[in-house]
C-alpha cells in the first residue's frame, strides 16, 4: 500500500470496481460512516438480489433501496430485488424467534435457487443475537460455488467469523480507531497491519479505503457522491 493511498472519485470508481457473480463483499464501517448507503450503490446494478432487514423501526432502509418489494414472510422469489423484513408486535424474544426462521428459510432456498446476491447489513446481529453464525458461515464457503454472492456489513471485524475474511473478495472499510481491528483486516489484499493503520486511522468520515483480496488491482480511497 503506497504511502499516499490515492483518492478515486465515485464515478471512476465504479468503472475501477470489478465484482463478478459469485464473488463476496465486506464492508465495515462504524454507525453513521454510510454502511448502509455504500451497500446500496454497491448493489444497484444487480437484478437478483435479497436482503435481510433486521431492525424493527428503520424508516430510512427502504428509501436506500429504491425498487426492492418488502416482505414480511419468506416465499419462493416472488421479484428480483426482495427485502426481507419479518416483525412482530409481540416482545423481543419472539421477534428474534421469528427472524431466525425466516432468514435460516430463506438461506436454504437462496442456496438451492443459485444466481442471487444476498446482503447481510447487520452481520452481528444476525451471527450473534439470531444464532446463525454456523449457518451463515456454512453458507459464505459454499456460495461462491454456487454463483451467490454475499454483501456483509458489520461495525466491527471482531463482529463476525473467520470464514468471512477467507471468502471475502472486495472490502471497504471505515475509519477504525482500535488496533485490535485493524490487526484483524490485515492480511486483505496483501496490505499488513501497520500500513493499513496509518490510514484507517485518519480517514474522513463518509470515505472508504477499498481493498481486491486477490490482489489484481490496488488499494484506492473512494466516497459516495450523494
């Protein structure tokens, strides 16, 4: 990683951003730094795409994600761009009860149909609060085989498991203040601890440092133009 990471506009980007089907996409970035706004831009251009939606007040999610058909229960796919929203009016366990079905549903049926993207904007909740980390994990190792390709956004890396760093084929990541986690991001795309903490350290809110884990293009800064 160059001592000047250089800046690369959204537009040029974009073009830059070379993300076939099948491969995976990390993005960790702390509340506020635009997780969820990266995410959709991200996905955008794809035509089949899931995403679990776990907060049970969230106004702002389906106005990121223009054109996606809500649905409270898992069905066979009934569109292309699908949020996947179950709630509940009854108490937290409940609601947590019947997430974890329907996701845990939806993970086997995605897996058999193939060809879809799925996004995951609140890994920790799912892996952890849903207990779904076995399963998930599962799922991200042999996704990639099957042409599915996972969005996971998570606050934290220590938030989600290994497998994610291993099948984990493009990341953007947030300014992050602990060398805990920056220790943990080392090794993505060849870059070391120490180099990719001199700028996850000082970077802008709002801009990210992306990272090819195969290392077939370098390391660039980028900002959603809004």
């Amino acid at each position: 990683m160059a001592a000047q990471l250089p800046f690369m506009p959204w537009r040029e980007f974009q073009d830059y951003f070379r993300w076939a089907q099948g491969e995976h996409v990390l993005v960790i970035g702390r509340t506020g730094q635009g997780k969820t706004t990266l995410i959709s831009k991200i996905v955008e251009r794809r035509q089949h795409v899931v995403m679990f939606a776990t907060k049970v007040h969230d106004p702002v999610l389906a106005k990121q994600f223009p054109g996606f058909r809500r649905l409270d229960e898992w069905k066979k796919p009934p569109a292309n761009k699908i949020m996947l929203w179950p709630k509940s009016k009854t108490n937290l366990r409940e609601i947590k009860e019947l997430q974890a079905d329907t996701f845990q549903n939806a993970l086997n049926d995605i897996f058999h149909d193939r060809g879809w993207c799925l996004v995951i904007d609140e890994a920790h909740w799912i892996t952890t609060e849903l207990g779904l980390g076995q399963e998930l994990a599962m799922f991200q190792h042999q996704a990639r085989s099957s042409g599915i390709s996972v969005v996971t956004g998570v606050q934290r890396p220590a938030f989600i498991p290994v497998i994610t760093y291993g099948s984990t084929t493009h990341a953007f990541m947030g300014r992050i203040n602990e060398p805990g986690d920056i220790k943990r991001l080392s090794g993505l795309g060849g870059v070391d601890a120490k180099e990719l903490g001199k700028h996850l350290l000082t970077l802008p809110k709002h801009e990210w440092i992306y990272v090819d884990n195969t290392g077939n293009l370098e390391p660039v800064r980028t900002r959603i133009e809004l």
